[in-house]
C-alpha cells in the first residue's frame, strides 16, 4: 500500500473536500480522487458517499480512520526525530484559554518567535473541555489551558496554581457570599457554562444553598470587567485577570473562601504523539516566560 493515499485520506477527513484537501497538498483535484480509488480498491470497501453536496466517510470509512491517524503519527515521529537537532520547521497549532492568552501568552509567543522563526504557528482561543478533547483527537499539538481532569491519555506540564477571587465594584455591599441558605438579588457576570471558574463558584454555591439573581453571560474577560466595574453584578476570576484592577480601585474583593480556591495551569500534549523540535521550543519557552514546572 502506498503511504501516501492514506495521507490523502487524513487531509480529505480534515479538511472537509476532495479540492481543498488537493490545496493543501499542493496536488491537482485528479491526484486526490485517484489515491482515493487506489485506497478503495487495495481495502475493498468504499470510503466515501457523497451527501448533498458534501463528500462524507462511509460507516467501513470510519472504522478505519483511527488506524490511520495510528499510521500518519509513526510516519511524522519517524520525521521528527531525524530532524531533532535541526531548526524547527513547519507548523505548529496551539490551542488555549482566553484568559491564559490574552495575560500570560503574549511573552511566550514573543519569545516563540524568536526561537522558533521558521514555524508557522497556529493559534486557537477555545473551552479548556473542547482543548483537551482537540488533544485526544489529534486536532492541535499542544493545548495551553486549565486542568479539567486526570486525563491519562495527555502528557501535562504544570505551570502553577491560580488563585481565584471574587471581585465588585467598590460600590457593592450588604451581601455576604460565605453565609448559607439565602437569596442574593444580584447578577453573576461570567463567561459561557463550560468555563471551568464559572462551574467552581456554581457549584460552591449550590454546596451553600446560595442563589443568585440572573447570569450574564459574555465571552470577553475585558467586557466582565467592565460591568462589575460598572456595579452591574460580580464575577469569580482568576486572580491575575483582575490584578491592575484591584490594586487601582477600580474593583474590590469580596470574602467568598476561608483558602483561596486555585485552578491549575498546564500546557499539555497527547501522550502517544511525538514531541517536535518546535512542540519542544514553545515549552522551553513556557517554562521560561511563566516559571518551571511544578
């Protein structure tokens, strides 16, 4: 069997059509649709039905494409670690929190740059869940986010604990969220329900018997800022989003835990794939920028 038909197969799967993915591998439309005939003649299975107007896998397709996601990954191992003290090429997709992107990513990614020149970074802003589910699907090659679990199918770097606060504007008061079985008439302002900061303080409150008022929910840090500034409602944040603002006035503190309650920080890849010259510069540069490993 010719390897590449099965890399034409993955990049058919990926990229959604027979023409983008002949785009993609630099090769006329004619190329892919003969690999994939080659492959559904060698296999003797057809791989592919067309839906509408879309080109989709058959249910015998779908059985197959773990093995080669198994295949494509030895081939790229057996790459990489030819060329592990090469400079690092080609492409690189990181996937991470926004709130870990827009404070603690920027230096890293200067510094990536730096490094790490010739490789084109791809770079996603996504849930934590959706980046550890990106990991496990071979979707991105490192994810930057929140631990949401003892996921033994990841390889994790620690890059410490953070504390998370409740914040109100300086004008807030007469509420006391660590006192149990009561109704607080307020607006919590936070992020969408997956947040894992959001699912902290919702469950702490259900643990205390405490409701609220309504939620809003909006997807930028900066704009939750702004309304709890505004006296709009109050939000649980990682400390380091709201550090300027708490030094400043603008935004207060409320007593919410006898310890503050941390979320930890990891950069993370699938255990079974193997780690590039360039997935190795970009967590030298993590350890770097934000400390070593814990």
């Amino acid at each position: 069997m010719d390897l590449r038909r099965f890399i034409t197969l993955k990049t058919v799967v990926e990229e959604g059509s027979f023409l983008r993915a002949s785009q993609k591998l630099c090769c006329t439309q004619s190329t892919v649709t003969f690999h994939i005939q080659q492959l559904e003649q060698e296999l003797s299975m057809q791989l592919f039905e067309k839906i509408g107007r879309r080109m989709c896998l058959t249910a015998a397709g779908k059985n197959i494409l773990p093995h080669v996601y198994e295949l494509t990954n030895v081939i790229s191992s057996i790459r990489q670690a030819a060329q592990l003290d090469a400079e690092p090429t080609g492409e690189l997709r990181v996937a991470t929190g926004e709130t870990l992107l827009a404070y603690k990513m920027p230096q890293v990614l200067q510094r990536f740059k730096q490094r790490a020149p010739q490789v084109k970074l791809s770079l996603q802003s996504l849930n934590c869940y959706v980046i550890r589910d990106a990991l496990l699907d071979d979707k991105v090659d490192l994810g930057v986010f929140y631990r949401v679990g003892n996921d033994q199918a990841l390889t994790m770097r620690h890059f410490g604990e953070q504390p998370l606060v409740l914040v109100a504007s300086p004008e807030f008061h007469g509420y006391d969220f660590t006192r149990h079985d009561q109704h607080i008439p307020v607006s919590f302002v936070i992020n969408e329900p997956q947040c894992i900061f959001r699912q902290i303080f919702e469950s702490t409150l259900r643990q205390r018997a405490i409701t609220m008022g309504n939620t809003i929910e909006l997807w930028s840090i900066e704009s939750i800022k702004q309304c709890v500034a505004g006296n709009l409602g109050v939000s649980f944040l990682p400390r380091f989003t709201v550090k300027r603002e708490l030094a400043s006035g603008e935004l207060q503190e409320l007593p919410f835990s006898p310890t503050p309650m941390k979320i930890s920080a990891l950069c993370a890849h699938h255990a079974g794939k193997a780690v590039s010259p360039a997935m190795q510069v970009f967590m030298e540069c993590m350890a770097e920028m934000l400390g070593k490993e814990e």
